[in-house]
C-alpha cells in the first residue's frame, strides 16, 4: 500500500533524511518510532506530499506520488504534528469545509454523522473549535483525516500534550482505525508504539535502524532478567549470599544506603523468574527484602544497541530492512539488546564498587 525507496531529504549541507527504503502492507498498523529529530516528520511530510522529496521514490496504493499527486493525496488522511484547526469555526463548518476541500462524494450527512460517531465528538458539533479542550481538538483532527474515507491514515506524535485518559482515548481509537485502514503512527514514545502497532520502523538520524514486529522489541525491553534489589542486612555477607544463590549469575553493590539497607544489581538466569525464591532465603536469614525493581531498557539503550548491530551490518546495507526481517535477525534482536545493557549496568556497577573497596 506504500512502498517508499531510497528517500532523501536534505536541508542546505544537513541530511535529513538519509536514503531509507521501506513498505506497508495493506491493512498493517506501523509504528514509525524515533527520538526528536530523527527525520519522522519530515519524513511523514513527503509521505503526504507536503514536502518535496531530495531524491527517491515513493507509491501510495501503486500511485507515485510525484508523477500523481492529487490521485496520491485522495488515498491519505494526515493528522500533523500540529493539527489543521481553524480555532474561530464550528465542528460543523470545519468538517463540512475538509469534506469540500477533498472533494468528497460520499452521501455529507451520513458520511459526517458515521465519523462523527467513531471519534465520539457528536456533543460538540456545534460548538467553537477554538473552545474546545486538546483531546477534543485532537479527535476534530482525526475527524478531518478520516473525510473521504482514505485507504492510508498517518498520525504524527498524535498524542502530544493530551493527559493520560486522552492518551488512551486516542490511542484506542487509533487501533481500531487499523481494522480496516493501513496506519502509520510516527511517534518518540515507545509505549505508544507498543500499544498500538503490529510493526515497529526505528528511525535514528535520518536513517532505519531497525524494522521488526512489535513483539521483538517488546520482549527485548520487558523480559528483563536484571533487577535492584534493597535488602536490609550486612552488606557483605548478603553479597556473599546473592552470588552462591542458584538462579543468580551475577550481583554487585550500588552505592546506595538507606539505614541499615543496602541496593543490590541482580541478573538472574536465562528463563528464571528468582523473585520468590530470594524472597523466601532472604526472609530465613532474618534479612528483610524492602524493594525489589525491574532494571528496563530506555529508548536510548535501544537505540545504541540496534545501530551497533547495524554497523556491523553496514554491508548488507543495499538489502536493507529486508534482510534484518529475516526470522534469525528477529531471534536475535531481544538477545543482543539484553546483553549491551547487562554489560553497560555491570561496568557501571563495578567502577562504584572498585571505589567502595578501596
Ligand atoms: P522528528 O519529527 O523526528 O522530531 P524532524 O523530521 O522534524 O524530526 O526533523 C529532522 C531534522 O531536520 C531535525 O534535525 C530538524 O532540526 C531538521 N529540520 C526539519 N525541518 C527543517 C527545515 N525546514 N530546515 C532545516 N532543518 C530542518
Ligand atoms: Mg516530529
């Protein structure tokens, strides 16, 4: 349904965005995730037709964008970083004003009431945009994309400056728009990516970093077999303890103190959950286990660790994408983000010990 190849995008001597080549399936949900900066919007920008590209191509339901754009554009809804609103309108006139300027020709009413009903605005109809809270605003927006019933929906950040019950709202709403429509949601928030999209497209600096099925990356952040723990009791003799521990590979002290409480770094296992067991052991020795804490991946740590696999791929870089969506690549993504922080939060932790000592 869209197929982008060797895009470009350049600003004066500064790339933008930096040849990435990609394509959505027809009814896919993609999520189009990257840092501030990276290149999402401009690149949402051409995508729509809003910006002209450097070079490369891209087809929108088989159509070039360039050679047809009016054919193109008539195919997507775009919502933008910053929402077309004309604050001094009412719901009413601003969406009969969208559905004229895209020459719509389904049935106006029905077409309007239908879109009206999915994105629940119908209580505000009438009422002036510009009065209007940011989470109605938005879902007014989203009306707009959807007029004309477009093949192709692209938010970009579509969840800024809401408060959490928007967010959520949206977000719903946005996955129940991939039933039936091909979805790009470009956005700096992993969690939103998550909870919302089948696909992941990392973008960093202009270029793709990685491309690979949501639940690659959410296994990669969430199966965390890292932990910190705080457990009350002399602190050598719990080191001691948490090193012989069957499950535990690996501990050391963080410098960190709170009474008679000392913070630990765990890594258990492969494949073993060690959070009754130290509980129970702890709970003999008479030494009290106060936290117990996750150690996730940032977007950050991500990051860092996919364009390190890349550079290690620089030469398969003509097959690109392709190539990492191989079931091997897929296998090992988790396996190589989890190994880049343990041994990120090891060094760390060991350089505090290596002082403690001395
Ligand atoms: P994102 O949406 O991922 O935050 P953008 O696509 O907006 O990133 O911007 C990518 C890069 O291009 C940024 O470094 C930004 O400063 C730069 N940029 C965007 N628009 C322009 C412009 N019109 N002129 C010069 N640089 C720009
Ligand atoms: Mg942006």
């Amino acid at each position: 349904m869209i197929k982008i190849e060797h895009l470009v995008k350049t600003y004066g001597n500064f790339t933008a965005v930096d040849d990435i080549s990609f394509e959505v399936g027809a009814g896919e949900i993609v999520g189009f995730l990257g840092p501030n900066g990276a290149g999402k919007s401009t690149t949402m920008n051409m995508l729509t037709g809003y910006l002209s590209s450097t070079a490369g191509s891209i087809e929108i339901d088989g159509i070039d964008i360039l050679a047809k754009p009016l054919e193109a554009k008539k195919r997507i809804g775009y919502l933008p970083e910053q929402p077309p609103l004309y604050f001094d309108m009412t719901v009413k006139e601003y969406l009969d004003f969208a559905y004229d300027l895209k020459g719509c020709r389904l049935d106006r009413k029905k077409h309007i009431d239908e879109i009206c009903e999915v994105v629940k605005i119908k209580d505000v109809y009438h009422k002036l945009i510009g009065h209007l809270s940011k989470g109605y605003k938005q879902r007014v927006g989203i009306a707009q994309v959807l007029i004309g019933n477009p093949k192709v929906i692209i938010f970009d950040e579509p969840t800024i400056g809401l408060d959490p019950k928007q967010i959520i709202e949206i977000r719903n709403l946005i996955r129940n728009l991939g039933r039936d429509h091909t979805v790009i949601l470009s956005t700096h928030i992993l969690q939103e990516v998550q909870a919302v999209c089948d696909r992941i497209i990392i973008i960093n600096k202009g270029q793709i970093v990685a491309d690979e099925k949501t639940e690659n990356i959410t296994r990669a952040v969430e199966t965390s077999r890292r932990f910190s723990a705080k457990i009350c009791g002399p602190q050598r003799e719990v080191l001691a303890m948490l090193r012989e521990k069957p499950g535990i590979v690996y501990a050391e002290p963080l410098a960190e103190r709170d009474g008679d409480a000392f913070t630990y770094m765990i890594e258990s296992d492969v494949g073993i959950d060690i959070r009754k067991t130290l509980f129970y052991t702890l709970a003999e020795r008479g030494w009290p286990l106060i936290g117990l804490e996750s150690l996730g991946m940032s977007l950050e740590d991500i990051f860092i660790t996919i364009v390190d696999a890349q550079g290690q791929k620089k030469n398969d870089k003509a097959k690109n994408s392709r190539v990492k969506r191989g079931a091997d690549a897929e296998r090992d993504v988790a396996a190589r983000i989890m190994e880049k922080t343990a041994q990120s939060q090891k060094s760390a932790a060991k350089s505090i010990f290596d002082r403690r000592d001395d």
